[in-house]
C-alpha cells in the first residue's frame, strides 16, 4: 500500500523566485512598444484653492508635444467610480476626480496631463504648465474638519464624508456603576505604501477589435477592468487587463488610479501605445496612504478586571477624496475593537473626516493594525491602574476556546481559535517570568527594559467568493489558472502545493498562471489575506472535480471500481494490489481519447470552481517583544521578538514565516520612523525617503515565528490567512514594551512613532 504525498504543509522554497533573483522580471516600466509615447502630470502645488485656469499654450509648444489635456477635454468622456457605502454606513459623494476642474483639494492632486514622444518631452512641457489657482485655507486635521470653518465639499455636511456607529447594551449604565474606568485619547499618523515598484500603466488600442489593452501595476487584473469599464463607459470584454510582474503593493494598488484612466483615454484617442509611470515624489505624494486615526476610547471594568463595557470616538482622516475603499478602512478599526476580548456592551461612533490630504486607502492591515493598537493599548493602561500584571488581566478576559463560533458585540462572528494557548506560547518563547525579574534587577547604566505581550485579530476573506480553474494536459501537466494575483505572495509555489496534494502529482508538473483577464477566470484579487484562504479553496474544489472525472477514467482503464481506487505519486491504483495501476498521465492522454473513455464521460480534464465563503475568517495570535531603552539618548533596541500565530492550516510553513516577517518589519517601521507628515498649509514634507523614515535592515531584530493551528470550518482546507499578521501585531507589542519600559518614569502614553527624540523628551518631562 502507497502513501499519498502530503504536499500541503511542507516548507518549500518559492519556485517563482530565480526569474527576479536573475534580474529576468517583467514590471511595467520594461514594456517597450513600438510607437510607444509618454504621460507625465501636472499636479497642484497648492494643497486647496479655486483652479482659475491652466495656461498650456508655451507647453504645447514645446518639442515632441502630442497633446495636453484638461479637465475640459474629459467633459463627457470619463466618469468617476463613485464608491458604494459599506454596510451601516453613510458617505457623501465626493469620488476622486479624474483631473481637477474647479477646485484642488490636496498637493500632488492631477490637475492636466502632458503627451509626447518621449519622457524627457513630457517632463520638460509638463513644467511649462501654468496653474493659476486662488488659495483657500487648508484643512490639515481631523479637529479642523471637524470645526467645518473650511469646508471641502457641498455635499459633505460639516465635512464628514463617511459616518458609522454601532451600540450593543446599556453603556452608559455600564460605565457609570464600573469600579475602574480608563480613558485615552490616540493619535495614529498616516504611513506610505511605498512599494519598492511605483504605479505606472501602458496602454494600447486596436481599433480593429476594438480592444483596449492596458498592463498596469495592480494587484489584479479585475478590478482594474471593472473600474476602467465604468469610468471609460466601455464594456468589460473589450478591456483586457494583464498584470506583469509587481514590485510590491501593500494594498496600495488596489484601485485604478486616475492616471491609468487617462493613460487608457490618450491610447484610444491618439491609435498609439502610451506608458505612464510616477516617480518616488509623486508616489508619496499621489498615491492614497494608510491609517491616518485620531480615537478616544474608554474601559469600564469591575474590581476583579473583567472588561465590562468599550466606548469609542473615532475621527478618521479619509483626505480629500473616496476612493472606492477609503471608507471601509476605519469600519473594519471599528468593528474589531473588543478585539479577543469577551466584552459585552459596546458603544463606537466613527466619522470619516475631509482633508486636504491625498485620499486614504487600504495599507497592509487595513484598519486591523490600528484596532490591535488601541485595545491592546487600553489592555495595558487598565493593567497598570489596577496593578495587575498585564499578562494576567487579558488571561481574565480572553474569549474561550468554548465559545466559538463567538458573536462579538460589534457583529463579527470569529469562527475559530484558542486565545489562551496562543498567549500562554508567546509567554513561554519570550521567557516572561524571567524576563520580569531581569527587568526588576534592572538594566547596566540604567537602561530601561520593557516586556510587551500582546493579541490580535484579524479579519479575512473580504467579499466572500473567488474562482479558480484547473486544466490537464495530454501529456499529464497541470496548468492552475487563478482569480488571485500575486504581489510576492508565492502564489505560484502556495497554489501548486494545493493542487499536488490533490491529484498527487509532483509541483514540478504544475503551472500555475495569473494576471491576464483574457487567460483567468473572473475573480476578485489578492488582498486583505484572502487568497489562499478563498482562492486556495475554489483551486481545491476544482481540483477535486478533476480527480473525481479522472478517477472514473481510471476505473475504466482498469476494470475496476472507481470506489476501489487509490492515489499517490503520480499513480492511480486498485488498494491492495499496487502493481495494478495507470499513471496520472495515461488518465490524461485517455481523457482526449473518446475509445479509451467510458461511456457518459466527456473529453478532457477542466475543471473551474467558485468559492463562496459563508463569513470572514478570522486569524490571530499572540505577540511579545522585550526592548532596552537608554535613556540618554531615547534609542530603542529590541532584544527580542516572538510572534505566534494561528492562520488555520499551513500550506507552507516557510512561505508563511516569510509573511510574517515582511509584515512584522513593516510594522516596525509604523512603531519607530514611518510617518506622512504635512504642514499648516498642507505641503506634504516627507516628499522623499530622504524624509520619510522608513525602516532600515540594520533595524531588524531577528524574529522567532511560530504557528498554531485551529482549523477554519468556513473553508475546505481550513485556512484563515498569514499577509498582514506581522503588520497588525508588530505595532502593538512594540507599544507595549516601550510603555512597560517609561512606566517607572511616570510616561503614560505617547503616540507613534517612537523615535529616540520622541522617547528623550517624554523622559526629560518625567518628574522621576
């Protein structure tokens, strides 16, 4: 008797890497056509104002000018997307313009476009463009927004583009009988993407078919059609959208830019190839950035530590514009802060406040980071008012393993989990106990050690369905065609590894394919850690369908019966007695043969699946971190780092650490130098890495991962999701060391990011 090989679970190396390893990618700025001409944008300096005109005359003039185009020369050709609101929610309609025409509302917004023969052409016209604009004042936080003296649009009462609550219980009587009550005020700062490949897009148009060509850098190849076909009024089948190879995305291209649209326009309208790609300055500037919170929150708890009730304000600074998912980010922070906390009453307003600020958007997490924050956040601040030991008091609070499927009083239902194991093994990897009483022996010169042990939750699988389709060849290949999209995922090696456990083929017989919408099947995308998770699922109900159909086939070539039969390695064969069998690839040159095939069986081995999953999933884990702080200088070192994670089943343990580690640096970054930075006028003044902190190797601790598993009962594999973990965890348990480490000197809280002048000052200010 064989034993099938267990494909899913083992540590294999990433099959896609050589090609980028060997510099032999394919990313948008390698496509060279022929006739190819050139985008640059004219964007506004001013960060709002009254757009009185826009002088191009000297500009058209200038070498190897094509065109110049205006908001005026798009009346009646484009339309904006104009986002649905999420569920519960209210929004204004204030979707992101194509070009400016009467207003600007943020620095870096697309306010004309400059055509030429080359790039160097473009650039050099696009500075003789001359906008006359008359300045307004500036709306640069949310407590301006708020205040509604400048309003940003008519249709944004008190410039609220998006509102929400939700309530569940008597609050207010809660809080007014609890015996301990904590209160925070929060200030979360915006980040950028700031993916190593900026966005860019070539387009191309064959009038013959009538067919609109566009690869850009995206993170999928279906949203970008879906939303090029409403914004051009152009049916979807006669877009094609291919998605070369991306340099990282982060969420940051989710949605089609402006730009891209226009680049799709000039290609029809002019009969020639057209490439845009923005540089660093306009990436920062331009492209929608994350987070972005300012939150009151509030604990009510009774004398043994039992959190009774949460109450929340939170005021979100969505920027100038909606972009079709600007408004779900601050839902989703809303909706997760009971965290993995059974806590039973809730009260969360949240409004979405206009800015004159590049629009926000999904950034790796996606609202899960900043809810992880602020409850861990508060977890600690009760913990230190009522001297408990912050371990202790989320053990009293954590939602049991008995209690799953668990309705949290926000209206998530999580489906699967064992809180208590994921804080007790981070606990133990970290050494608490002992790094406890190193830290009251206390450090050398009078550093500062912090311990930090934190939780988190995630949300996974949004828009709950995704396809797939599996073709076998004559000769027994496999090809895996994908709704999802890789960004640096290891689709290609994660996918594979599913279908090779199916049909038990060797991964080196697998294709899998992704990116073209002329090649895929409609799906959905890749983001918000759901690939594996409802795209591994449709590839596995696919590939099941296949064995079935070749199983049968199998029978037949055997005389035997199909229930008889048994698979491993590349063979199919009758238990029992092994040397009756066919190989995988004599099923599949019978399967395009109609004399070998039974009777009833059509030819050829398709399959493609959709998968509907009932709910989101919800991964989480449990992180600790210890840190040194000196206090001459303010630096922090962490000493060490432990994550543990339970993401459902591991397709690849290694594949998977890699996730997590990604996401925990950038999560360092968010917890120590990142942060987008305007001024009064909104000038944005982190315009280039320069000035933008992003994190350094020499900066990165070495991180232990580790991985649990309780399985998900929404998906046939049982998976739940890895993408964004690290960058959800990494933020809070960094806050949590470095505020256990300033408690003796009397720091209560202090916002992101900590940098060594941020953490000298506050220990400057301390009366201790």
């Amino acid at each position: 008797m064989k034993s099938p090989t267990s494909w899913i679970g083992r540590p294999l190396r990433r099959v896609e890497d050589p090609k980028f390893l060997r510099g032999e990618a394919t990313y948008v700025d390698d496509l060279v056509l022929p006739g190819l001409a050139h985008v640059v944008f004219v964007r506004s300096p001013v960060a709002h104002g009254v757009l009185r005109a826009v002088d191009t005359d000297p500009a058209r003039a200038a070498p190897g000018v094509m065109a110049i185009v205006t908001a005026a020369d798009l009346a009646g050709r484009v339309t904006p997307v104009v986002p649905a609101a999420p569920e519960g929610a209210q929004i204004a309609r204030a979707p992101h313009s194509i070009l400016a025409a009467d207003k600007v509302r943020y620095v870096g917004e697309p306010v004309a476009t400059v055509l030429a023969e080359t790039r160097r052409a473009a650039e050099d016209a696009a500075a003789l463009v001359a906008l006359h604009i008359d300045p307004l004042p500036a709306v640069t936080t949310t407590a301006q927004a708020y205040a509604a003296e400048t309003l940003l649009h008519d249709d944004a009462a008190g410039n609220v583009l998006m509102q929400w609550s939700h309530r569940e219980g008597d609050v207010d009587a809660v809080f007014a009988g609890a015996a301990h009550v904590v209160s925070q005020s929060f200030h979360i700062p915006r980040l950028a993407p700031a993916p190593i490949e900026s966005r860019g897009a070539v387009a191309v148009y064959d009038p013959g078919m009538d067919l609109l060509t566009v690869w850009c850098s995206m993170q999928d190849p279906h949203r970008p059609r879906g939303q090029l076909s409403r914004i051009l009024s152009r049916p979807d089948d006669r877009i094609r959208v291919i998605i070369p190879d991306v340099g990282g995305a982060f969420g940051s291209k989710g949605h089609v830019p402006p730009e891209t649209a226009v680049t799709a326009l000039l290609a029809i309208a002019w009969g020639r190839p057209v490439k845009w790609v923005e540089d660093r300055r306009e990436n920062l500037a331009a492209t929608y950035q994350g987070r972005g919170l300012d939150v009151d929150m509030a604990l009510a708890l009774d004398r043994d530590g039992h959190i009774l009730a949460i109450r929340a304000r939170v005021l979100a600074d969505l920027g100038a514009y909606l972009y079709p998912a600007t408004a779900q980010v601050p839902i989703t922070t809303s909706m997760l802060l009971t965290g993995t906390y059974a806590i039973p009453a809730v009260s969360v307003e949240t409004l979405g406040m206009a800015t004159n600020k590049v629009p926000t958007g999904p950034y790796r997490g996606a609202g899960r980071p900043e809810a992880a924050y602020l409850v861990e956040r508060m977890v600690d601040l009760a913990a230190h008012e009522m001297a408990l030991d912050p371990v202790e008091l989320r053990r009293r609070n954590l939602v049991p393993p008995d209690r799953f499927p668990y309705r949290s009083a926000l209206g998530f239902t999580y489906d699967s989990g064992d809180y208590p194991r994921a804080l007790g093994r981070a606990c133990e990897l970290i050494g608490y106990d002992q790094r406890r009483r190193e830290q009251s022996a206390g450090g050398p010169d009078g550093r500062l050690l912090g311990v930090g042990v934190t939780m988190y939750l995630e949300r996974a699988g949004a828009q709950l369905w995704e396809s797939a389709a599996l073709t076998v060849s004559p000769s027994g290949r496999v090809i895996v065609r994908l709704g999802s999209t890789p960004t640096g995922q290891a689709h290609e090696t994660t996918f594979a590894q599913i279908a090779a456990d199916v049909l038990q083929v060797d991964i080196g017989a697998i294709t899998v394919e992704h990116g073209d919408s002329a090649i895929v099947p409609r799906g959905v995308g890749t983001f918000g850690s759901r690939s594996t998770t409802v795209g591994g699922s449709a590839l596995f109900v696919a590939a099941q369908r296949v064995k079935a159909k070749a199983t049968r086939i199998a029978a037949h070539l055997l005389e035997a019966a199909a229930e008889d039969l048994q698979w491993a390695d590349g063979l199919i064969y009758v238990a029992g007695a092994p040397d009756r069998h066919v190989t995988f690839a004599d099923v599949a040159a019978a399967a395009f043969n109609p004399v070998r095939l039974p009777r009833g069986i059509e030819m050829g081995l398709d399959e493609h699946a959709i998968f509907r999953l009932p709910a989101p999933v919800f991964p989480y884990g449990a992180y600790a971190a210890v840190v040194e702080v000196d206090p001459d200088t303010g630096h922090v070192a962490v000493l060490d780092f432990v994550a543990v994670d339970d993401i459902g089943r591991v397709v690849n343990p290694l594949t998977a650490e890699g996730q997590v580690i990604g996401g925990v640096i950038q999560g360092l970054g968010e917890a120590f130098t990142e942060a987008v930075v305007y001024d009064d006028d909104g000038q944005l003044l982190t315009a280039t890495f320069a000035d933008y902190g992003m994190p350094r190797a020499d900066a990165v601790p070495t991180v232990r991962s580790e991985f649990l598993e309780t399985p998900s009962p929404l998906n046939p594999l049982g998976i739940k999701g890895v993408g964004e973990a690290g960058s959800i965890a990494a933020p809070a348990v960094i806050a949590s060391a470095v505020h256990d480490a300033l408690r003796p000197l009397g720091v209560r809280h202090l916002d992101f990011p900590f940098t060594p002048a941020r953490i000298w000052q506050a220990i400057r200010r301390s009366p201790f």
